[in-house]
C-alpha cells in the first residue's frame, strides 16, 4: 500500500483569523508635510541643497508662500508614506 507524504501538510487557516491578519497589516498611507521658513534665498538655497541629496525633486515643493512671519516665505512639500 502506498502512502501518500502530502496529505494534511499544508496548516488550515481560518477565514475569519485571515482577514483579521490582513488587515492587521495592511500598510495604510499617511500625508506628511515638510515646511521650510526663511529668505527667499535660503528656501531656495535649502530646497537646491535637499535635491542634491536626494530627499525631493525641486517641482515637488509648492511656490514660494508668503509666510506668517513678516519678511519671511515658505515652502511646502506632501509626501504620502506607508504606516502599519
């Protein structure tokens, strides 16, 4: 008589537990703002200095903005990221 080694092998996971674990881990995604305040030199000093380090594109930040500070602009970038 033959046996067969693949029988019962592969453990059963319950439907309910799967989709609890599934959603357990499910990456989420989460807006993040980046803002830079200063001189419209130094923004823009900054955002060049940023781009070269690889962190943005310089057309992912917004326009120059005037900023709450007299005198001052700024700059935003939105990332979306991945959350657990």
């Amino acid at each position: 008589m033959t046996k067969s080694f693949l029988v019962n092998t592969f453990p059963t996971i319950s439907p309910l537990v799967f989709a609890n674990e599934y959603r357990e881990t499910t990456p989420t995604r989460e807006s993040v703002k980046v803002v830079i305040y200063g001189s419209k030199t130094g923004v823009n000093n900054t955002i060049l200095t940023l781009y070269k380090l690889g962190f943005a594109q310089v057309n992912e930040w917004s326009p120059l903005l005037p900023s709450p500070n007299p005198g001052e602009v700024m700059s935003i970038l939105t990332r979306h990221i991945l959350t657990m």
